[in-house]
DNA sequence: CGGTTGTTTGAACTGATTCAATCTGTGTGG
DNA sequence: CCACACAGATTGAATCAGTTCAAACAACCG
C-alpha cells in the first residue's frame, strides 16, 4: 500500500498545477481537454534519447525528470530539472538534450500539434507559458553562475536549497533528497567522490543531518548563506516575491 | 576612415537580421515600423542594472552584449551573449541579470507596449520568436556542459569556435576576437590568469596564433576536437544543420 | 543468498587559484 | 614628442581544491 500512495497521492494533477501558477479557469480546462498519455519513466532508462523531436508537451505528474547532455568524452552534465508539476514545452525541431528520470516519474504526454493551436489562439496562454520560459531561462543562468563562480561546497548547498523550494519542502526544515550522489555530482559539475566528502563536511558543521536519503536543514539560513541562494530568481511571478 | 567604416559596415540592419533568419517580408516589415531609439553601450559601463524591468526589446545592431550574473561573494559571471545580428526579448518581471557591452555597441531599444501586440497578432512571429528563444536555450545548456565539465582548455577552446561561429568569420580562418581575457575568464568559470596560460599553451601547441586581438585559427580541426565543439545547438532552424 | 547500486574512505596526483610583480600597448595632457 | 596613467597581458611561486584510482562497505531486491 506504502508504494501506491507515495505514487499517487504525491502526484499533482494538470489543472491543480495550472491554477495554483496564476491560469484562468476556462483556460485550464481547455488545456485539460487536450488528448494525452501517462507514461511512466522508469529508472535508469532514457526516458527520450537526445536527438528525439521535440514534438510533445509534457507535465511532470509526480517525480523529477532532468534534461541531460553528455560531453565527447561521455561525461554527463544535467542541465536542467523538472519537478512535479512542472512542464517541458515542445520544440520546432529536434532537442540536443536527452531526458531521464531522477526517480520513477509519471509523465503526461501530449502531442504538439494539440497544444500548439490552442496557445496560438489564446494570447493569454502565451504570456502563461512565456513567463514559464523566463522562470527556466533564470534558473539556467543560476546554475551556471553555480557551476562557474562557486566551489564545490556552495554549489552543493545552493542545489539543496534549490530543490527544497521547488519540491515545497515543507519550511525549509527537512527534505526528502531524491538525487543520488551521482546525480547531485551530474548537477553541479563534480564527481561523486567530491560530493560525498562535501556532504559529509556540511554534516560535519552542523548545516544538514542526514539518515538515508534524507536530510534536515539544522541551520536553513547558515545553508543558504553558504550557497549563496537568493530564491528571488525561483518565482515565475513578481507577485510572488516576497 | 578605418574606424567609421568598422562601426558601420560592420553594424546588421534590423530586417535584414530578421530576413536571413527566414521570417516573411511582411512580417519583417511590421517589426521594422516599430518606434525605437538607437543607443550606444559603451565600453565598461554598465548598460542596464541587474532588476532592471524587462520592458524592452532590444537588437544589437553592431558590437556585443552580454548578460551577467553576481554571486554574492561578487565574482561575476557572464551568463549570455548577444552578438550583431542577434536581440534580447523582453520580460514579464524584473531581470535577474545585468547588461554590459563586451565591445562599444549599437543597440535598438524599443518598447514591450509596442512589441507584445504585434507578436500576440501574428502566430507566426510567436513560432519565429520560440525558435530564437530555443535557440539560447541550447546555448546556455552547451555553456553548462561546458563548465560543468570540460576542462579549462577545452573550455576556452570551445568558446572561440563558438565565437567564430556566431560572429560568422570567414571560413573560420580567423577571428577578431572581442573579449579580454578577463571576460573569457567571467565566461568560462575560471580566472583570468589561467586564461592567460591556456592561451599561450594553445598556440604552443599550434591550435592558434595570436597578434594583438587577433587570432588565427591554424587548426580549425583540432581546435573544434579539444573543445568537443559541434555546432548543431547553434542552428535555430532544423533546415540549417548541414 | 548473490547481484547490483550507491556510499564511504584513503593516498597520490594535478589542474587551477591566489598573490604579487612585471611588462606592454595605448591614449592623454603638457 | 615625452611623461604619465591605465587597462590588459604575462610570468613565477606557493598553495589548495578537486580528481583519479582503487578498495571496502552498506543497503536493497529478487
């Protein structure tokens, strides 16, 4: 019963998600019309090969999906993170970048030449998903100020900060870590040694608590201050600033 | 003679930016009716502060901008470049970023009030402008890849290939390259005394010769190989990608 | 139980930073 | 035309952060 609520009951529904981003009701609902599927995208497996067209909408139900690019010499970067109840928009032609799945995730997949119409004709959608687009352009730019000003310790904490926002965790207080340190390594440009000895050194200066995979924040503000997180760049909204 | 013929032959006229990239004369037209003002950004000034609001479209008409980002400990970094040719669309909200010329610029500035319901008219300019904007989508990624993992000759080794891409030089023979080291340094992640030393060891190598600003390209090849540049991501339309 | 995935640790090494000094080219004003 | 200022490029020496390689350990799952 535990596997099935978890999957379940953590999942956020389209027009749930739409609504609560600042979407007008009769909008929401044309876009819950549209034809789609769930898919479930497993772990470990490629969930849409680099290369693949980039002709489908999805919505993260529940999970995390990462966009990935790998490097000639075969080394992963992860350039970008969908969590519940976020979206990849389709693209005109085809993506350089590959998506897997951070942790078993239910995908809604809709087609682009369902989705494109109804935002063609709806400037309101537009301006919706526009400021969706400008969201991601920013968390983009953060992570390479990330990946090219901070040092590894920092861009460890500004990670879980960053994911602690986007899964809602509920007041900065604990969170249930879902990267492997792999993954955490693919993020932040590292290798996998180096985020465990970062990880243990946090531990060790009482910024985090960890049991398993899952980590209290004992010093929330200590930990933004060391990632130099300024979660201002999160909000799609500028009434959402506080 | 040299100087004025340098700002102005060089300088991309606004349709015919937009004619190259494939959108249809009328269209071209009504984009090229749009008040404006033409603004210089001088040299190591600052030309809009990060939080500035993104109430404008602006087009670089000659010279370069590039966006950046400051981390709180001050080191900045270079999160995008608009070359000639290329713009910068407007926001819903406030940017996250600031604007500095890398070389004094030309810059078209008009206004969102103006541009937005031309767009919101026109479904094919929406589908010309998400091109564009998928575009720097896969350049930023390309830039993540490339602090995120490649090393720092690579790094650099990339950015020039890139460069002479984007600022289409002729047979990638050589480059007027535009940036100090300082500012490849703000770009790549790295400092710019190590720029410095990668510079030197690549023309030791024989990749390049330098004189002044300029570089030769002595072996385009190799050059693209350490910098694992392949320059797919940078073809905004399926049809360019030879 | 055995296999697999992920975490932890150690030791050696290296790429890049830091700090500081020097050098070069260019433009400015006397 | 020279003196000076200034931005940028170059070099050296010391240090350090992060990688690499290798091995051991823990947790989980069928």
């Amino acid at each position: 019963m535990s596997r099935r609520s978890k999957a379940e009951s953590r999942g956020v529904s389209l027009p749930e998600a739409l609504t609560k981003a600042g979407l007008a009701p009769h909008l929401v609902n044309l876009l819950d019309q549209m034809p789609r599927i769930v898919v479930r995208a497993e772990l470990r497996r490629t969930f849409r090969e680099p290369g693949a067209t980039g002709d489908e909408v999805m919505f993260v139900r529940s999970g995390i999906l990462s966009k990935f690019k790998t490097d000639t010499s075969g080394r992963r970067q992860i350039v970008a993170l969908r969590f519940a109840g976020e979206g990849i928009l389709p693209r005109s032609g085809p993506a350089e970048y590959g998506i897997q799945a951070i942790v078993p995730s239910d995908v809604m997949v809709g087609r682009a030449e369902d989705f494109d119409p109804i935002v063609d004709a709806h400037p309101e959608l537009q301006r919706f998903f526009r400021r969706l687009i400008e969201r991601n352009e920013a968390i983009g730019y953060e992570w390479l100020v990330n990946c090219g000003r901070r040092d590894s310790t920092a861009r460890v904490a500004h990670l879980l900060c960053e994911t602690a926002f986007r899964m809602h965790a509920e007041k900065n207080t604990h969170l249930q870590n879902p990267f492997t340190q792999q993954q955490i390594a693919e993020i932040t440009g590292q290798t996998s040694v180096n985020v465990n000895r970062v990880l243990a050194d946090m531990e060790r200066r009482g910024l985090i608590r960890r049991s398993g995979r899952e980590i209290a924040f004992t010093n929330w503000n200590e930990l933004r201050r060391v990632g130099g997180f300024q979660p201002n760049y999160l909000f799609s909204n500028p009434r959402d600033v506080a």
